[in-house]
C-alpha cells in the first residue's frame, strides 16, 4: 500500500515564509531555511515552496533560497512560483529542486507541461491548480489567485495528466488559511476523475481535517501551512493519528 504524504508549505515573499487567509493578508510565519530544517528533522515527507509573488511580479524564482534549503533537508522537495521555461525548470532541479510546481504559465501556454514531462518526465512536473467555486463549479485562478481564467477547474485538471503533470497541487482558494477544512466535495469530484495523485491544499485546521481529505476525499497527500509553522499541530502526532486512523504513513 503507497503510503500517505504530509507536506509542510512554505509561501515566500520578499525571501520570508508568509501566511494569509484566501489568499490576503499574509503575514510573517518565519525563516524559510530554518523552517525547512524543522519539518525535514520531524518527519515531513515533502515539501513544498512556492514564491508567491514571482508571477504577479513578473521575476523568476528565488534561485539561492532554493539552493540552501535543498542543502539543508533529506526529503522530497517541490519548488513554483513564476516558472515560465523548460530552461527554468532544469535551473531549478540543478539548484536542489526535486519537482517544480507550474501554475499561470501552464495555463498561458499548456504545452509547456507536455515540453516539461518530456524533458525531466512525469514526476518532476506538478501541475498546481488554485481553485474557486463560481456558481456550481470550481473555476481556475492564476497570478497569486487575482485572476479568474474562466477554466473549469476539474476539465483543467483532467487535461493537465493528459499532456503529462504526474502530479496535481490542488488548493481550494474557499477553505485557504481558514482552518475549517478541505473542500472534500471538489476534492472527491477531482479524485474521481483523476488517477494522478492529488495533493489537497487548502483549509487544514485540526488532524481530522487531513484524515478526512485522506480517507473521504480519497487524496495522496495533505498539504498546511499555519498549522505547522505556528505549532498548531505538530508533524509526528498528526502522523501517529492518522495511523491510528487506519492510513498508510512513514513514521
């Protein structure tokens, strides 16, 4: 049985981990080199490190950050945030990146995941979806969660495995930073039509929030950002919970 993941996020802006609530008012959350060494000592099995305001500010990647937080953990590591070439994907995965996660530029140009799979294969590619309900459905958000594409966010998600994602990063923008759990109806819906894993993001607040996306929802992995930066819930007893729950984890 393939084990569950839990996987620490650390959003970046001006070279600091941030935190908000749907997207706005972010605030100081700490270190991300430190940050990182943390949750690579206390049994994270990825993380995730997303430059939140790469696009919106039209620049690249904090290359060096990635580079000393790739020197300073053991686990899996997933680098986004305004990635818009072949060529800035393999910078990144030479600097310590393990996967890259694309968003806006997917979006603009979604040939890029097919160019993408082809180059570094499957696994190294994360398609990431923000994600809002509009009416009955889920449309797709890009540029930090500021523009509506009018996409459909399950159509979406369908055609990027498709043209090869291995992987999808699945944020409901309804339930971010709010604490009162993942959007388990969009992640259901995603994870019926998907056989790629999903990791869902959005919303986690309490250990059975992460078990309910894990065991109703049917998700690979959860994802939390304040919950663990501020020591809400520690990484180990979430685990140990989750086991105990009857999930599948690496202690």
């Amino acid at each position: 049985m393939l084990t569950k993941r839990v996987i620490p996020c650390l959003d970046i802006k001006n070279g600091r981990t941030v935190k908000g609530v749907n997207f706005e008012g972010l605030r100081d959350a700490g270190d991300p080199v430190e940050l990182a060494q943390r949750y690579s000592e206390e049994g994270a099995d990825e993380l995730v490190f997303l430059d939140i305001t790469a696009t919106l500010e039209k620049r690249k990647t904090l290359i060096e950050l990635v580079k000393r937080i790739a020197s300073q953990i053991n686990i899996p590591f997933t680098v986004g945030g305004g990635i818009k070439s072949v060529d800035e994907i393999e910078a990144l995965l030479k600097a310590g990146a393990d996967k890259v996660s694309l968003n806006s530029s997917i979006v603009r140009d979604p040939d890029l995941i097919n160019r993408a799979s082809e180059a570094f294969g499957a696994q190294a590619i994360v398609a990431a979806v923000d994600a809002k309900r509009v009416g009955d459905s889920w449309d797709v958000f890009v540029k930090g969660g500021t523009e509506n594409t009018g996409l459909d966010a399950l159509e979406w998600m369908v055609e990027t495995e498709q043209r090869g994602a291995g992987e999808i990063l699945l944020t409901s923008m309804d339930r971010d930073g709010t604490k009162q759990g993942f959007d388990l109806e969009l992640l259901k819906l995603v994870n019926e039509k998907l056989s790629i894993p999903v990791i869902a993001s959005g919303g986690a607040g309490t250990v059975d929030h992460c078990i309910d996306a894990i065991i109703q929802a049917k998700s690979d992995a959860v994802l939390a950002a304040s919950i663990f930066h501020f020591k809400e819930i520690e990484i180990a007893d979430l685990k140990h919970q989750m086991k105990q729950a009857g999930i599948a984890v690496r202690i």
